[in-house]
C-alpha cells in the first residue's frame, strides 16, 4: 500500500488533550517539500467533545471518519476502563480489515484490546497500566516498558510523550527518515528513539542528556561516524574507566553504547541513501560501517530491506 495521507484520530469523550495535541502537531498540513496529510479527530457524536482536563474540543466528523482513513489513531482517554461502544469497536475493526494502519497512544490502547486487534499480536500502552491491560486481555503479549511495538498494520505506543515517538515511527517508517527528522526539528524533538527503549528514564535519550561531560562525547562520537569508535575511545573521552561509562551511559540514555552508535548509524544510512546518490559502499564508509556488506547485513536486519531497496522506496533524489 501507499504511505497514509488521510488520518483520522478518534477521541472519545474524556480525550487526553496531550494525545490530541500530540497527533495534531505530527499530522498537520505542512507542505514545503513535506507530506501534505489530510488531519482530522472523529468522535461518537460530533459536536463539543470535553477532555480529561475539563477543556472542550469541537470534534467535527463522526465515526464515518474511520471508514476512509489510511491510519486510524485511537487515542487515550480518561474512562478506559469501560470498553467504548460496539459501534467504536466496528468501525475500528473495519479499518484494519480494509487495510488500514491502525494505532493507538497509551491507555488508547485499551480500545484495539476490546475489538481484538491485539489478540496474539505484541503491544505496550502506559507503564502504570500494562499489568491491567495484561491482567483483562490474556491474549495480549504485553510490553511494559517498550515505547512503542509494531506489528505490521497495528502499532501501540506508550503513554504521554511517546505520542512523539510512535507517530514519528509511523512517518520513518511509511515516509523515511528524512521526513521524520525534519518533522521533528520542526516540533524540536530527538529525530528518532528506538521502540525497545525504556519508557521512563533519568535522561531519556542522548540529544537530551544532562551529564555535560557524556553529552560532550556523544556530540563528538557523532560528528565521527566514520571511525571505529570502540567503547575504550569514548570512555577515554569522557575521562572514565570503561565500566564506568557504560554504567553512566545506560543511566542517562537507556542502552548500551554499542547500541547507539549502530542506530546512529543505521540512521545516518538512511538519511544518505534518501537525500544522496552517493554509492552504498561510500555511506558504509561515511557511517563506519567499513564495507557495504556489513551494512547491508544490518540493514536488512534492522530495517527488513537491503539498502538499495530502501533507496529506491524513499529516494529524494532526481536523476
């Protein structure tokens, strides 16, 4: 199928106005160069619409929304304890059979597991909630710390700010990565944070680090792509033993070292084969992977398609 370009959100009464605000942002009508969406929240009853912080919206389309969107976005909201009604439960069921990419940010979540989308699929929603979500859908592989999991034609994020996360996932994945970070300079946000990466952290991600003299070798290890960067250097670098800069290093971004520097990586990649024509084996020299067979080997690993493959989906480039 084609990357979505209608989208419709559906907000319940008592919709999480961050939620809202999330997609919103992501989704809007932008142009210059960037996808042009078609945006809209669908409710039960269009009309005034309260939120969960007390503050109305005015929700235009009815759930006859969902029948022509390319990604139905079922979002949080306040009373997702009591499952929505059967009608909410068709229509999302109905997206999914015609093909439609169907998501859902935090407790959201609640909804696809009610019309059983998620049943033998992986999910995540908010931390506070995924006992509860595991407890009343058994047939949920749930994740509790991931920040979002993609299962093909269903993706379930975590809760508040993973909004970002997820929808920004979906634009990478649908649009490439050039799209996706230059949406996400536009709303000053980390181009990307990896789904398996924890919920909640002390410094969720490298672009956002608080440990001045770490922040000052992750600036430096990126800048420098095409060197090895063994762990040994950075800590060096950084004027600590090795086993106390990956012990500092997991406490602020949540994952190994080696880990970031092959996302890193793997993003530069992307952004190269998209936006140059330069040969593979020139961007696995720039990014460091050495040889364009080991990007390839981990391209297809992580990405599911070999680099050429992905140059040719998501080219920006003219002849």
């Amino acid at each position: 199928m084609p990357p979505f370009k209608i989208i419709a959100a559906y907000a319940p009464p008592g919709v999480g106005m961050l939620g809202a605000g999330i997609v919103a942002e992501v989704f809007d009508a932008r142009g210059q160069g960037l996808p042009r969406f078609d945006f809209a929240l669908c409710t039960d009853r269009p009309g005034r619409v309260r939120t969960d912080v007390g503050l109305p919206l005015t929700v235009e389309h009815g759930l006859e929304r969902l029948a022509t969107a390319d990604l139905v976005i079922a979002l949080p909201w306040a009373d997702f304890r009591t499952p929505p009604p059967p009608a909410v439960l068709d229509a999302l069921t109905a997206a999914h059979e015609r093909g439609a990419l169907v998501a859902a940010h935090c407790v959201g979540a609640f909804a696809l597991a009610a019309a059983g989308l998620l049943d033998g699929r992986r999910a995540t929603t908010h931390w506070r909630f995924a006992d509860l979500l595991a407890e009343r859908y058994p047939d949920v592989a749930v994740e509790p710390d991931a920040l979002y999991v993609d299962q093909g034609r269903i993706a379930t994020g975590a809760g508040a700010a993973a909004g970002f996360d997820l929808c920004l996932h979906l634009l990478r994945r649908e649009y490439g990565a050039a799209t996706a970070n230059a949406i996400a300079r536009d709303l000053v946000l980390p181009s990307h944070r990896d789904g398996g990466q924890a919920q909640y952290l002390a410094a969720p991600v490298p672009e956002d680090c608080h440990d001045d003299r770490l922040a000052e070798v992750l600036a430096w290890a990126q800048g420098n792509l095409h060197e090895s960067l063994p762990v040994a250097e950075l800590a060096r670098r950084a004027l600590m033993s090795r086993r106390s800069f990956a012990r500092r290093f997991a406490a602020s971004t949540g994952t190994t070292p080696h880990a970031w520097l092959l996302g890193l990586r793997l993003s530069r990649a992307e952004e190269l084969l998209e936006t140059t024509d330069l040969p593979v084996e020139e961007i696995a020299r720039l990014v460091g992977f050495g040889s364009a067979a080991v990007l390839r080997a981990q391209f297809v690993r992580r990405r599911g398609v070999p680099p050429r493959s992905y140059r040719r989906s998501f080219s920006r480039t003219t002849p």
